[in-house]
C-alpha cells in the first residue's frame, strides 16, 4: 500500500535532491524510498561499509539482466 508522507528537509538538500534524482531517471520519493528500506533491513550478518551504503539504489539495471551472465563474461574476458 502506498502511503503519502510529508517531510521536512532543508531547500538546499531539495534542490540537490531533486536535480540527481533527475539524472538519475528516477523520482525523488523513490530515491527515498530506497533509503528506507536499505537502512531498515535486518543486515546484522552482513557487514556493509558506509560507502557502499552511501550508493545502494542509485544504479537501475534492465529487468532482463542476467548477472550470472555478465559476471561469466567479464571473467572470460579478464583471464582468457
């Protein structure tokens, strides 16, 4: 369920904001919305550094990327 959620935050951060979002191709709530939820998940397993944290969500791959795929690549061509 969608929720509308009003937030106070300085003009200057909006404005910065506003504009990666745009370079982004996404929108400011989603940009939000990815922060909630990667600050919120349960990671006590996992130990992820600040910068890494710092870029979670601002990469968006086709919904027909195949990982598995592109890793196998890269190393055939790194070691062959």
């Amino acid at each position: 369920m969608i929720t509308k959620l009003t937030l106070t935050v300085e003009k200057s951060i909006i404005e910065k904001a506003k504009s990666y979002a745009k370079q982004t191709g996404r929108s400011l709530s989603e940009l939000i919305e990815n922060y909630l939820e990667s600050i919120t998940q349960d990671n006590k397993d996992q130990k992820i550094s600040p910068k890494l944290k710092r870029i979670v969500g601002s990469v968006k791959l086709p919904k027909d990327f195949d990982e598995e795929k592109e890793l196998r690549s890269y190393f055939e061509k790194k070691h062959l």
